[in-house]
C-alpha cells in the first residue's frame, strides 16, 4: 500500500514538474515572440518613415516605391501574426483590417500610369510634351514640344528619365546614406547657409561619382549615345529636373553641364557629375532660400548634340526691369554660350523692339574671349581677333529673326520667356532652352536674428520655422489642457499621445527621440516644425517663455518681440504654422499629387494617437501605421500583465531569490539572465542574476538608508489593514509571492508590496529604438485621500526623472521609452529607491506640505524621511491623523 501511494505521488510530482516544463516553455516562446514584435516593429516604422520622405520628396522610382511598400506590407502582416500568436489569437480582426489596407494603397497604386513601360533611355523625340513633365522634367519636355511643333531648330538628343537616375541612387543604397550625411549640416537663418561643411557635399560628390551605374542603366545610355559620338561635335549633357525651369522656379545655373563629350566613358562620368550636382552646395542653398525640402531628388538628364557655334547666348522676350518698355532683351557673345549665360565675359547687349526688330539700341561690348570646341572633347577658352573685338555679334536679320522666334515660343507657351539660343556655322539658330522669364525675385523668409542661441545642433524631425510660448508637458493629463495660442510642445521623450495635439502647436521640441518615431511622423504630416535630442529642453526652458523654433538649422532661440508679434498676429488670423500637409515642394501634376497623397493616408497617417482613449481599437485602424501602432501597444501590455497569468503553476521551475533585504522575490530565468551553472538548486543569490536591467533595479533596492522594516514614524497597523480590508480593489491578495520574468536584457517585476501593487517591465538592450520601461503603481492600505496623495508624490518623482506620467486617483503609470541603456539602467535604479521609499508611506500622507517634503527628502537621498517627526501632528494615542 505504501508503494503505490509513493507511486502516485512520484506520478504526481512527475505531472507537475512536465506541466510546469510546458508552462515556462510556452512562457519563454510568447518572450521570443515579443521580441520578434520589437524588432519587426523597428523594422516598420523605418520602413514608414522612409517612404514618408520619399512620397513628400519624390526619392523613389516607381519600382523603388513599390518594392518598399510591398516589403511594409510584409512586415506589417508579420507582427499582426505574431500579435495574435502573443496574445491568444484575441485580434483576428486585425487580419482583415490590415486585408482591407493593404487593397486600398494597391487599387491606389493601379490609378497611377506605371514607368514599367518607360524606356531607361529615350530619344528627344519620342518625347510628349505635358504628358512626359514628371518623367523627364520641364527642360527636356519644353524642348521635345518646340521640336515636335516644326517652327524651330532644337538638337537632337536624348533624356535618362527621373525613374532612371533614382535607380542608380536606389540600387546603389545612395539615397538615404545622402540625406543622412547633408541632413543634418543644413544651418539656415535669414535665407542663408550658415554651416554646410564643404568636405561633406565634397564626400557626396566623390561617392556618387565613384559608384557604377547599374549595368542596365548603363547599357541604355551607351547604346542612345553611340550615334552621337560616332561624328564629332560631341554631346551637351546638362539637368533636366522637375520643376527646374517652371513658372515657380528656375534653378538657373544651379546644377552642372558637361560639354563636348566624345567618348562613353567620359558620357557616363557626366550622367554621374549632373546627378551629383543636385547635392552640391549652390543647389541645397537654392532650394532652402526658396522655401523647398533641400534634399529633393526630382532630376532627368538631358543630353544634346552640341552645336558648334559661331555666336550664341540669351534672348529675353520682355524687359525684366521694365516690362511696360515694349522691347526685349539679347545678350550675345562668341562662340559657346556659357559665357553668357555665366556673366563670365563682356557680352553685346540689344534690346529690339516687340513690334519693330530692327529698333535694337545697341549695345556692343569689347570682347577678348570666346569660349569654343576642342576636337577630342571638351571646351577651351581662346582669344578673340583684335579686328573683332568690338563687332557686332549679331545682324540686324539674325536680330529680327531672334525676335520672331522669341514671339513664337512666348506665343505658345503663354507668356514671356527666358531663352538660350546659338547660331551654328552655317547660320542656323538652334533653341537650346526655354523657360518662363523671371520677373521678380523670391523672397527670402525672415527666420530671425538667433542672436541668443538657447539650443543648437538639434535633429531636424520636421521641417520649418515657428515661434511660440513653451508648454512643457511632462504628463498624460497635460495634453488635456487647451492648446491655445502660438504654442510649442516640449516633451522629454517623443511619446506618440501627444500625437492628438500636434495639429493645434507651432511646434515640438523633444529632448530624446529621432526623425524616424511615430511623432515625427505625424508632425511632418501636419507640417509642424520639429526638432529631437535636445538632451535637456524640459529642464532648461520655462512654461511660458517665448522662443523660435528654427527646423531647418537645428536651433532655438530666445524669440524676438518682431517674431511674437507675428506668431500672434498669425494666430489671431487663423494662420498655419508652416507649409500645407504634404508640401510637395515642386509641382508634380495633379494625378501625382493625388496619388501621392492617397498613399501618405494610407501608409504614414496616425489616426491612433491616443492609447488611454476609446478610440484605440481594430475598428479605428485606417492606416499602415495605425496598425503598427496598435501592434505595438498591445504587445508591450501583453508582457506588461503576464505575471500572474503563467507563473502560478510553474512553481517547480522557479528560483528563489535569497537575500537581507525583506524583499522576496520568485525568478523565472527566460534564458541568459543567470550566471551558467550545472545543477542549480532552486534558490539563487542576486550574485548569481547577470541580467542588466535586473541589476540595476537590484541596486536601487540596496541602496544604503532605504526602510524595509516598517513605516515611517509610528503607525497603527491594525488601522491600516482595516482600511485595506474596507477599501480593497488590489489585483492579487495580500501575501502573494513577487515573481520577476528576466533574460539577459528584459525584466518583468509583478510585486505585491505590503498594500499595494507594483508592476514594472522593461527592454534594457544596445538598441535605443527599442528600449523602453513602465511602470505602474496602484492601491494601498490607508483612505483614498492619503492613497492618493502618495500617488501624486510617486508621479512627481517619475516626472522629475523625465517619465511621462498618467495619473488617476491611486492609480500612476509611468513611461520612458526610446534611450540609452544607461538611461534605462539609472532608471530602474530609481525605481529600485521607489520601491523601498514608498512602503506603507500612505499613512504618512497627513496633508500635502508633508508629501512635498518627501519629495524634496528622495530627491536629497533622505530615504527614511527623518524629518517626518518634526512636521507629523499627533492624534489621540499617538495615531497619524487622518
């Protein structure tokens, strides 16, 4: 009988230890699973904020975009899988949800006209004016149209398509190592390019440069060009951007043109030089003075046979200083027209009537240069013959037939124009380029003086400029308030609840974060200027102070009373803080802007912002990053509230953690979180967990001078759990063992603390965009009055350690995510003091001046809060009073 009973209970045992097994197994596969989220998550979300730099900036060739968007799409099915394998298949709905998305952005796809059909090369000809604009940019397009009409003599040529020079860029992983290495030099204050070092546009250029073209790419040109470097002159091969030469722009002598080219490798090192000249120093410093996203990439090149000329240079078809004059204007010169075009050389001036073209009041200059063709490529100055120096360039017949060109052109392309032209050898006048005439200059926008810098060398997450008052907000309850008046949001961390708010600011400051977190993101969205890793903005700044917000340098300033007059004046007239949501900077035409807007709401809009809200659910997911969002959110409180859930009945495979201090701790090793070791018995020390951020909460436990043997002063106990006992609402009953889930750098603390609950989790690694802590604290023994007055001394320190805070009654959650590990590690060490600080001090909360004195005491390293008798006023036997 006695062996059979020692049989059940072995068998008994022996269930239990497998049932136990199975547990923590399971337990350590929804850990992998977490972290899988984690990094898929990162994954995403850079995937998200690439693609909203490249829809707002046109980075992508249509077969780049696609392949980003597809590659988004997987991830994002990924962590809805692995959502639901986490958290017990109870977001299904997610799969149809995330169905539903994924067919609105490919039917928006399916609206666009596809490039797949668009040749990496196409001759000048097959160029249709309007039509190709956003394929080839307007320069190639302007001339393809003149040619087609049959009223002019334009070079023949060829174009490598906008599609096909951001292949290069994608193909070669150039695009976005460009933007990260100019980004963040760009200093721009009163219209002007303080700090652009030059080695760095110097490194850009060299690398571009030095980079094959794609084999393909390549190919195509080489095969257009072979005609044209058959017969010497060679080929012009020059920028054709979008926008470049448009009503809006010009981009005049911004980007560089490479002359006479007679063979392929020189050709193929000039398609590199003119794509390179995008990033040079002239063009950033255009585009930033104009108001434009500097690091557009929209360009074509353009490359024509060169015409060997005899005289050429620019035709304006209006007077640009005096448009009621009635004349034009024509510069020419010798030879080559860069010379004129570059103010490079004397040059005759006439200026013909519209209406009579022999009327030219003339002009003529002395000219010693000409610029002309060398035989084996390339240019080359030489001296023009004395006999010649100071004669007319042109006749009056090539004047008059300059002019009737120049109307003809205006005629049809609607207004006065801006026009190169040259007159090969045996007479013929070639337009080499038109463009609508400038007639007034863009002005630059005043960004303000800066002559009292408060922050420089921040990361620019937004663009723009703004000017408003601080509003430091270092709680969820903070959001709340009204965001009235010119304001500018200053959070420690870049949290994305204050997402719901953006709309309503200036601005952002955010002392730790990055362009590519979720509010960087919707403030793009909203065109909310925005800078990160201003380190100390929330320290260093006060509620109220007037500042300007400079997202194009990476500075903050004091603001100027011209600025606050304007920031007000703007506000008083329901003015914007900067440019329209997707300020697509040049003109793309409508189909691309529609499509390129359908896809932003699709993929980058933040609908849930809010985590606490209602409204954060399956049902209000309506775009990409809504359900990563969500994914995210739901996976860390997963985690956060797993405690219980598993380690009830894993108790054969669970640690106990020995040590003096009345702090008892069940572990649970998910696996590199202790010290190896074979036949480990089920009680370790705390020398033997190596887990980080375990660590460094331990040591905030065993900080000297913390009370772990009772409250502070003298406090009747048996009142204290009557209260408790009246007033219970703790998640798991007095008594119940503390457990810690840890691995080498996650801990997960579920402790009951005497009356009240604590919970802590945390990822502690090398990676910041992935690091995070929480923390909740919850309950106690005494009336909710002193409860809640512990719980606004716990959420005061939290802030004060840069934790955004979310308070209600008892209840203090605190959150940090996205730094350091050393930060994380300081933290917990923090919380580690909390831990021990807090214990039964509810029933020390007599009124509101002693919980502000033990803030001060924490803050001073008085952890036993001595001064507590001197402000305590005693009831009837010695009680606290209420």
């Amino acid at each position: 009988m006695f062996r059979w009973f020692q049989n059940q209970i072995d068998r008994w045992r022996e269930a239990r230890k497998k049932d136990a097994e199975e547990r923590l197994r399971s337990l350590k596969i929804r850990y992998h699973i977490f972290r899988a989220i984690l990094e898929a998550n990162g994954r995403a979300v850079g995937l998200i904020t690439e693609l909203d730099m490249g829809l707002r900036r046109d980075l992508f060739s249509q077969e780049g975009l696609l392949k980003k968007i597809d590659e988004l799409l997987s991830v994002t099915y990924e962590l809805v899988e692995k959502l639901n394998k986490l958290d017990y298949a109870r977001h299904k709905v997610l799969f149809t949800k995330h169905r539903k998305i994924a067919k609105e952005i490919k039917d928006a796809i399916a609206l666009i006209p596809r490039e797949d059909g668009i040749p990496l090369c196409m001759p000048l000809e097959q160029v249709y004016r309007g039509s190709m604009d956003r394929l080839v940019g307007n320069k190639a397009s302007v001339l393809a149209g003149l040619a087609a009409s049959g009223l002019f003599h334009v070079p023949q040529g060829f174009v490598i398509p906008v599609h096909a020079c951001r292949l290069f860029l994608e193909k070669s992983a150039l695009t976005f190592k460009i933007i990260r290495s100019l980004g963040r030099y760009l200093d721009v204050r009163q219209g002007e390019v303080l700090k652009l070092p030059e080695q760095v546009v110097d490194d850009v250029k060299s690398e571009i440069i030095s980079t094959p073209l794609p084999s393909v790419l390549e190919d195509a040109v080489v095969s257009q060009a072979l005609p044209f470097l058959a017969t010497p002159p060679g080929l012009a091969v020059r920028s054709s951007a979008i926008g470049e030469d448009g009503l809006k722009y010009s981009f005049a002598g911004q980007f560089t043109t490479v002359l006479n080219v007679t063979n392929q490798a020189d050709l193929i090192l000039a398609v590199k030089e003119v794509i390179a000249s995008n990033f040079n120093a002239r063009s950033l410093i255009y585009r930033l003075n104009a108001g434009m996203s500097p690091l557009d990439f929209n360009m074509a090149v353009l490359c024509l046979k060169m015409i060997d000329a005899v005289s050429a240079g620019i035709l304006f078809t209006q007077d640009p200083n005096n448009t009621n004059s009635g004349r034009m204007i024509i510069s020419a010169v010798f030879g080559l027209g860069e010379l004129a075009v570059a103010g490079e050389s004397n040059a005759d001036i006439y200026r013909p009537s519209r209406t009579d073209a022999y009327d030219t009041l003339p002009l003529i200059a002395k000219k010693d240069k000409r610029l002309i063709l060398n035989k084996n490529g390339g240019v080359r100055l030489e001296d023009v013959p004395e006999m010649d120096r100071q004669r007319p360039v042109l006749t009056p017949e090539l004047i008059k037939a300059l002019v009737d060109l120049g109307l003809k052109i205006e005629s049809l392309s609607g207004g006065p124009q801006d026009i190169e032209w040259a007159v090969d050898q045996s007479g013929v006048i070639f337009i080499l380029q038109a463009r609508p005439l400038r007639i007034s200059a863009i002005q630059a926008a005043d960004h303000g003086q800066g002559d009292n810098v408060l922050f420089d060398k921040a990361v620019v997450a937004s663009r723009g400029v703004a000017t408003g008052r601080v509003n430091i907000i270092r709680r969820r309850q903070d959001l709340e308030r009204p965001m009235e008046g010119a304001v500018i949001l200053v959070l420690h961390q870049s949290l994305v609840d204050a997402a719901r708010v953006v709309k309503d600011v200036n601005g952002v400051l955010v002392d730790i974060g990055n362009p590519a977190d979720h509010l960087s993101c919707v403030a793009r969205e909203h065109a909310v200027p925005m800078l990160t890793g201003l380190a100390t903005a929330t320290k260093d700044l006060k509620d109220g102070e007037w500042i300007t917000v400079d997202a194009v340098s990476g500075r903050v300033t004091a603001a100027s009373r011209g600025e606050i007059e304007s920031a007000l004046k703007k506000k008083e007239d329901g003015g914007k803080r900067g440019g329209a949501p997707m300020d697509v900077g040049v003109d793309r035409g409508d189909i691309a802007r529609s499509f390129q807007e359908t896809l932003h709401q699709l993929i980058v809009k933040l609908n849930l912002t809010d985590a606490y809200g209602p409204t954060f659910s399956i049902m209000e997911c309506r775009s990409i990053h809504d359900i990563v969002r969500f994914v995210h959110e739901k996976a860390v409180i997963a985690m956060f509230d797993m405690g219980d859930e598993l380690l009830s009945d894993a108790k054969g495979l669970v640690y106990k953690l020995e040590s003096d201090i009345p702090f008892l701790l069940s572990v649970i090793d998910l696996g590199g979180g202790l010290v190896p070791k074979e036949n480990r018995g089920l009680k370790i020390t705390p020398e033997e967990v190596i887990s980080a951020p375990f660590r460094a909460l331990w040591k905030g436990i065993t900080t000297p001078g913390l009370r772990w043997s009772g409250p502070p002063g003298q406090v009747d106990l048996g009142q204290t759990y009557s209260h408790w006992i009246a007033d219970q609402q703790s998640e798991r009953p007095i008594g119940c063992p503390n457990y810690v889930i840890l691995s080498r750098d996650y801990i997960n603390l579920n402790a009951r603390m005497d009356f009240h609950f604590v919970m802590i989790d945390s990822v502690c690694g090398m990676n910041p965009k992935a690091n995070y802590l929480r923390f909740r604290f919850k309950g106690g023994g005494t009336d909710l009055v002193r409860r809640r007055r512990r719980a606004s001394l716990i959420a005061e320190l939290l802030e004060r350690h840069n934790f955004f805070v979310d308070l209600k009654d008892d209840l203090v959650n605190g959150e940090l995510s996205g730094v350091m590990q050393q930060v994380i590690e300081e933290r917990l060490v923090f919380l580690g003091r909390l831990l021990g600080f807090t214990r039964l001090l509810d029933m020390a909360m007599i009124n509101e001046h002693t919980a502000h004195r033990m803030v001060e005491a924490f803050m001073q390293g008085d952890y036993q809060f001595k001064g507590l008798e001197s402000v305590r006023p005693a009831g009837p036997a010695g009680h606290l009073d209420a």
